[in-house]
C-alpha cells in the first residue's frame, strides 16, 4: 500500500468520484483559480503551531489528531475517500497533507499526489473560482498499528547501518552548515522535473537516487528540518517501489533541541 504520483488526465476522467484537495494559501485558491472540484485545506491549517504538539508520541511537527479530523469532516471527506492533493510548489506542501493523512490512518491507497501542481495544470486546462458545496462528514483518525515514524535513536542507528542508508533532503548550503553525523545529500528538488514540475521519468529518478547510494535494496531514513521536504521524497520512494522507508518526523528541529551532534563540510 502506498501513495502514488497521478497524472493531470486521470484526475479529470475521476470526476466526482475524487477529493481534490488544495493546499495553497486561501488568497491563491480563490484568487488565482483552482482544479475543477477542488477545496482549500490551506498547509498552515495542517501545521503545528509548535514543534512537538504531540512530541510524547514522536509525532513531531503533525497536528492534533481532532483538529486533523475535523478539517477533513468540514472538506467532505471520510475515510473511505480516495484524495488527490497539490499544490503550486512541485508537490512538496500536498505530500506533506498526503502523509500526514497516511499518518492519521487514512488507507494509502487511496491516497495520491498530482503529478505536477497547479502552474503545470493550467497551462493545458480548466480552472475554476467556484467553491464547491460539499457535505460535511464525521471523519474519525484511526491510528494505524504500525508507520514508517522512527525516532532520534532509530536514525543515529542507521547511519552504522550498513544495509541503510540516512538521507538528508535539504539544500546543499544547509547540509554543508550542518547534518546528522553520516548522512548522504539528496536535495529533494533533484527528483523533480523542473519543465513538468511533476516526478523525473523513472530510470532517471532511480539513477538520481543510486547515485546518492540509494537503493531498493536498503532501509531508507529520511529527515530535513520540519518534515515537510521528506514527505515529498517519502512519497516519491514508496511510487518507486521502495519498500523500507523510514520517516524522522521530528528532524532537524528535534535532533538539534536535544543536543545531538552534527557534522560540517
């Protein structure tokens, strides 16, 4: 079960068999236009005020569970809903609703990520500034049993691992300033295609990866600063068809609070 990258065309011939969900602030939604179809669910609505809301739970940057219930009760969505999410930033804000919807037990399969965002969509099609009337539902969170969530000890683990590998998914600059001691580089945005805004073609995704020494093969540990860059990767690598992929939820920003060491280049 997983997330997947879908096209522009498979989301029109949906129809109202799918939740459009977008995640860009209000004043884009309703002033530039928006997907056929398509609520608002703004990424700061989704965003913890404060690292470590739920920090007990190794939940780092994700919100309360109610809140996350109620704002997909008011989208008209339940459970059983399938989702497509974008945004206007190749992906990277809609995985982060996407994976926290997995998160919060929402079956990944019903979960799916546009290939390419709304820049990339109206240059070939319809927009809208209709809001569509929907009925509101009871979601209910579910915690599922098992999530790809680790924590600070987990991920200085795998960087002795040697059948996983610890991936660092921000900026050159940033990486260089500081990583998790044995981290290897990959820039999240080198897996985009910056023409189509969507996902590169898969060999070249996979020889992009390989590069960076990461393979199907090995356990994958992704972490950034607050989460949101690893939702991107996390569902590009599960689309790919890695099936060991681990998410560091509280990142940086948590490794750093309790005092963990980094290394320089």
């Amino acid at each position: 079960m997983m997330t997947d990258f879908v096209s522009a065309e498979w989301v029109s011939s949906r129809g109202d068999d799918l939740r459009v969900v977008d995640v860009r602030d209000a004043w884009e939604y309703d002033g530039l236009g928006h997907l056929p179809g398509a609520l608002n669910v703004p990424f700061d609505s989704f965003r913890a005020d404060e690292h470590g809301a739920e920090s007990d739970a190794g939940d780092g940057m994700l919100p309360d569970g109610g809140d996350w219930a109620q704002l997909l009760s008011e989208a008209g969505i339940t459970p059983e809903s399938d989702i497509v999410a974008y945004d206007d930033h190749h992906g990277v804000f809609a995985a982060r609703f996407l994976v926290t919807a997995e998160l919060f037990g929402h079956d990944p399969d019903r979960l799916h990520l546009l290939d390419g965002d709304f820049s990339s969509w109206q240059l070939e099609r319809e927009t809208t500034g209709e809001t569509p009337t929907v009925e509101p539902t009871d979601y209910e969170v579910t915690r599922p049993d098992s999530t790809p969530l680790v924590g600070p000890d987990a991920v200085a683990d795998a960087a002795d691992d040697p059948d996983a590998v610890l991936v660092d998914t921000r900026e050159d600059e940033e990486y260089d300033a500081g990583h998790i001691p044995g981290a290897v580089l990959l820039d999240w945005r080198d897996l985009v295609d910056n023409e189509t805004r969507g996902l590169l073609p898969q060999d070249e995704a996979l020889s992009v990866l390989e590069a960076a020494g990461i393979v199907p093969g090995k356990r994958v540990v992704l972490y950034c600063n607050t989460a949101r860059r690893i939702s991107h990767t996390y569902v590009v690598l599960r689309h790919l068809g890695f099936e060991q992929v681990d998410f560091y939820e509280g990142s940086l920003t948590e490794w750093e609070a309790q005092g963990r060491p980094l290394e320089t280049n």
